[in-house]
C-alpha cells in the first residue's frame, strides 16, 4: 500500500462528519490532524466549514496537497451524497486527484489500528467487517486483516448472505461488528472458527487517511440500495 504524504480526507457516510489531513510542515515533519462532529443527517451544514478550518489551522494551501480522499458508502444516502460532491467540487476547483474507498475499509482500519498493540492476535487472517443497515440487512466485505487490502466487495444483504459468503471462501475469520448482529454466533454454528469479534466504531476520515485507496477522479456513491430519505435541501458550495 502507497501512502499518499499530503492527503486531505472526508468521511460523512454515517451520522459522524469528519475531515483528516496529513501534512508536511515547515520543518519537514508529518503532521495528521482531524475533526469529527456527530450530527445525524446534517452533513451539509458543517463538512464545509470543517474543511476550512483544518486548512486554516494547518497553515497550509489546497495547491501544497498531493490529492483528496473519500469514503464513498455504503452508509447514509445524504451524508454519502454530500461528501463526494464536496470532494468532487475540491477536485474540480485545484485539479487535484481523488482516491477513494469503502466506508467498511476505513472501519476495518479502525479496528486495526486499535488493535496492532496487541501481540494475541493472528492479523494474517481476513476481516468480516458488518454495519447494521437496517431493514432486516447488513453492510459487509471481507478484508485482509495484514494489508487491509478487500478482498470481497462491499455487500448488502442478509446476516445469512454474509455467513454463507464466509463459508465460501474462509474457515477461521476474525470479526468487526456490532455486538447485537451476532455475527460471530451465525459463524461459529456453522462451523467457522471465529478468531475474536470486535466491536465496530462508526468510520472516521482519520483512519481513511490509511487505507489501500483506490484513483477515482470522478466517484460516484456507493448506495448498495435506492435511498430511503429525502436529499438534504442546502446544496455544497466550495469557495476555494
């Protein structure tokens, strides 16, 4: 996995909003800075002003970036929305270049992350990482758990969809979701060996900043299903 040195980075695909950027400052040394706002559906009213605050407060202009990030969905249809056509309009405005990648991924780093102090557990193993997506579904994909790389595309559907894509593919797995799925129970009754289950945090720009990003100059939302909520009525404008 490359890493990209000066990185601005927008996750709004859940009901946290948050920016990251990593920079070079004037003596040469890695900064990485985030903020992180819970605010439901109010992505619109905040992404904005956020991005400008941590570009002021870094001291650094959008010109001395190298490219933008964004996590794409799945997640919440309007925070989804606004944050690609933030990133998109950024794009636009300084030529620089878009990467991308799953709400799922950046989870899965979080949890990663957390973790990597901990010599207990066997990191060469893949990830499932679910999100409750309601309705009677999840969000799932599968990731390596050493390079964080997918290794299944982000899905939507049924517990029983992702136990039987497991199945198909791996018998020992570790797990990132909510505690109230049950995942890691579905699994084990079927005959997986569960290595342990973890909590799944909401996703967060800081963490998107390291995931294995893909060049996507103009992307596109990941829904995995038609919205069920009205878009959110102010429009992102960027004055950059």
């Amino acid at each position: 996995m490359f890493v990209i040195r000066n990185l601005l980075a927008v996750d709004t695909t859940f009901k946290v909003c948050s920016v990251a950027l990593r920079y070079k400052d004037s003596s040469n040394k890695v900064i990485t800075t985030s903020r992180t706002k819970q605010v439901g559906l109010g992505h619109a009213e905040h992404l904005i002003g956020m991005i400008e605050n941590i570009i002021v407060d870094a001291r650094i202009a959008l010109a001395e970036l190298d490219a933008l990030a964004v996590a794409i969905g799945p997640g919440s249809y309007t925070g989804i929305k606004v944050g690609v056509a933030a990133i998109r309009g950024l794009a636009l405005a300084t030529g620089l270049p878009i990467y991308t990648a799953s709400s799922l991924a950046v989870v899965s780093r979080c949890n990663y992350a957390q973790l990597q102090p901990s010599r207990s557990f066997d990191y060469s193993l893949p990830t499932l990482v679910c999100i409750n997506a309601r309705r009677d579904q999840i969000y799932f994909q599968i990731l390596s758990g050493a390079t964080q790389k997918a290794l299944t595309s982000p899905q939507i559907g049924s517990i029983d969809d992702a136990v039987n894509k497991v199945l198909t593919l791996y018998d020992k797995i570790m797990v990132v979701s909510p505690s109230d799925l049950n995942i890691a129970k579905a699994l084990i009754a079927k005959g997986v060996m569960v290595e342990t289950e973890h909590e799944a945090a909401l996703p967060s720009a800081e963490y998107l900043l390291d995931v294995d990003l893909t060049l996507a100059n103009k992307p596109s939302p990941l829904y995995l299903r038609p919205p069920d909520a009205k878009p959110q009525s102010r429009k992102v404008v960027v004055h950059f």
